[in-house]
C-alpha cells in the first residue's frame, strides 16, 4: 500500500467506477493521472549554477487545470524528477488551499505526512477557526497532540499559523 493508509483501495475504487469526492478526489489519482490534468512546461532554474543551469530548461512549473493551482519545481538536474517533485507539491498545496466540509476523525488514524491525511486534518482545522481545544475536542484527542501533528510537518505548521494569523490567534511554535 502507498504512502497513506487507504491509498491502493480508494484509488482502484475511484478508477474502477469512474467517482471523485469533490476536489479530493484528485489526491487519490495516481501520478499519470494527475499529470494528464495538468499542463506543464520546462523553465529555466533561478539562481546560481553557473552555464549549465542558465541554458537548460529543467525546472518545471505544473498548472492543474481544473482548480488553477501552480507549482514550481528545481531541485533536481533532471526535468523528468523534477516533475514528479512538482506533483508531489501539487497534491500538499491542493490539501492545504482547497477546502470541504469536515469530516470529524480521530487524530490516531492520520498521517502527517499525507496530503489526503493532512487535508482532512486542515478541514477541522479550520470549521473550527483555528482553535486547537476545539479541535482536539472534534478529534477526539488533546490538545498536546493536536500541536505535535501541526509540528510534525513544516508545510503543515506555516499553513496552520498563516490561517491564525488571520483570525489573531497567537502562532503555534515547535518546541
């Protein structure tokens, strides 16, 4: 099984039977599928690197169709990784921006670094404007370990204070 728990399962479910769950169901595609969503072009890296980095065009930028997000990305030499990296930041960035109506799970069963996980996770999060008590009670956990899932992933962490920023709650801080 993939990196979440019911990855393999949903995905053949959701493909066999042609279904989505609103804008989730995106997260569930696999890889070609989600990339046949997407239009992508081949960019030149910013930066230092001297020549090399200057004259090719192995930085990429995906743009998903269907819900306009973009994502860029040059971490590799190699265009081919590079777009695989791109996804993988498509479907983070599509958990932490895109929204539906929460779903109450215990906190236990997900998994922080998950974007499907991380998605349900930020949709109680922010039904229940930000406030880790609330969201612990919700949960069915304590607020200790609400805090511990935020800190366990720093994409997580930025989108979770950047939302209690707005509301003028006071940041959560790792440790």
């Amino acid at each position: 099984m993939g990196k979440c728990q019911e990855d393999f399962l949903v995905r053949f479910y959701h493909s066999f039977f042609g279904l989505r769950m609103g804008w989730r169901g995106y997260l569930f595609l696999d890889d070609r599928e989600l990339l046949a969503q997407c239009d992508w072009q081949g960019v030149r890296g910013a930066g230092p690197g001297g020549q090399k980095r200057n004259k090719t065009s192995s930085a990429v930028r995906l743009m998903h169709r269907p819900t306009g997000l973009s994502v860029r990305a040059e971490t590799s030499r190699s265009q081919f990784r590079n777009r695989y990296v791109a996804l993988e930041r498509l479907r983070f960035k599509m958990a932490w921006e895109l929204r539906e109506q929460a779903e109450p799970v215990p906190l236990e069963t997900l998994n922080p670094k998950c974007p499907i996980d991380q998605a349900r996770f930020l949709d109680v999060f922010v039904e229940q404007r930000g406030v880790v008590s609330r969201v612990a009670r919700m949960m069915s956990t304590s607020t200790g370990q609400v805090s511990r899932f935020i800190i366990s992933d720093s994409g997580l962490l930025v989108v979770v204070n950047r939302f209690r920023e707005q509301k003028g709650l006071r940041p959560i801080r790792p440790h």
